[in-house]
C-alpha cells in the first residue's frame, strides 16, 4: 500500500520546510509466480477474471504459524506463461488492489 501526500505548506508554515498531510490511499499491486497448470481450478479462475475484466475477492493466506491474512478486491492485470527449454513452464500474474484491503492479524498482538 501506498499513500499520496498533499502540500498543506502557507507563508504562515513555520521554518523553511514544507508540511504536508495524507491524500488518497493506493492498495498497490500483488505479484505471483508458480508452476503452470492448466487444470488447476484457481488458475483458471484467475485467467477468466483477467478475460472478463471483473473485479474478484482475492485472499493471500500466510502460513498458519504466523496467522495473518490480506483479503482484497481486485481485478487481474497480467497473467502470463514462460516457455524456457527444458524447465518446468511457469506463470506469473499480477492483480490491481481496488478499495481498501484489510490484513487480519494473529489474536494477541
């Protein structure tokens, strides 16, 4: 995630640095890469999403001895598949966030 800041600087402003307040909020970008698999019931979801041009209800799930979580709306931008000689032939994705995402934390923290 990103945010964008806004100039709030005025003659009155004090020193010669300028000041600034928060603006819009970006959810960013998420990236992934693995092995190809045609058959593989979340790839193709996520190729279908990228044909439709539909916003879809993403989830990355961090291992379970960390215990956290991001769920976001997003729409998938790129998916794409290598064909190197001789390697296993891979795919990358990237998906736009679209709203706010929202990282659930371990309890106890």
């Amino acid at each position: 995630m990103s945010q964008e800041t806004i100039d709030v600087t005025t003659l009155d402003s004090a020193g010669e640095f300028r000041e600034y307040i928060g603006g819009f909020k970006d959810g960013g970008e998420v990236t992934a890469s693995g092995y190809f698999d045609p058959s593989d019931p979340g790839q193709q979801a996520v190729y279908t999403a990228m044909e439709n041009s539909t916003v879809e209800k993403f989830t990355i799930q961090f291992p379970a001895s960390m215990g956290a979580s991001w769920e976001f709306d997003g729409v998938v931008t790129s998916f794409q598949t290598t064909a190197e000689l001789e390697e296993a032939i891979g795919f990358e994705i990237t998906i736009q966030v679209s709203g706010k995402p929202t990282l659930t934390l371990p309890t106890g923290i």
